[in-house]
C-alpha cells in the first residue's frame, strides 16, 4: 500500500511549522533592519597616495569626490581620470563585501 505524503497527525499546520514560520519572519525582520543600516553606511576609498577620495553609500551611491588641487593638471586630464575611477570601483567593492558579509552573517553561509 502506498503511503500518503504531507504532516503525520492531521490537518492543520504543526507546533514546528508554526515555531519555523515565526523564526522566518523574525529573520526577515532583521534582514531589513540590517540593510537599512547598510543602505546608510558609507564607504571611502582613496588613490593617488591620497590625492583622490571617492565616498559611497550602501546603496552605491556616490556622495562624495574630493580631489587634491595637486593633482589637477590639465595636461593630465587622463591620470585624474584614472584616479576618480580606481577610488570609485574600490569604494563600490568595499560596500559589495559589507553587503555579502551581512548577508552570510544572516543566511549562516547559505548561497544566495
């Protein structure tokens, strides 16, 4: 006789399941608090010995570009650009590892 699949005694959804449900939307909960902290955080990166600082949110949105008079030649335009850009992807890396790192944190190293 083939046995019949679903929850042994019954209908209705049992102790565990409802301990389990509880636990997910209190996991949720923090998820979101979590990223919203993220979100507000914000990430520096410089280059250039310091010359150029680029600063962003969690939500990778740049908010700041402070650029040393020093290093402003226009000859150069090049370099500078060079500058902006390596201090703008490493502050953006930085905020993707603070990101997976919450998200391991939260998930105990489960892909997502």
């Amino acid at each position: 006789m083939a046995r019949k699949g679903g929850f042994p005694g019954g209908m209705g959804m049992p102790g565990n399941m409802n301990n389990l449900m509880k636990q997910a939307q209190r996991m949720q909960r923090q998820m979101e608090e979590n990223q919203k902290a993220l979100e507000e955080k914000e990430f520096s990166a410089k280059t250039g010995g310091g010359a150029v600082e680029v600063t962003v949110t969690g939500k990778k949105v740049i908010t700041k570009v402070a650029i040393d008079k020093e290093v402003v030649d226009p000859d150069d335009v090049e370099m500078l650009e060079d500058l902006i850009l390596t201090a703008a992807n490493e502050a953006l890396r930085m905020a993707d590892a603070a990101s997976q790192e919450m998200m391991g944190r939260m998930t105990g190293g489960l892909p997502f």
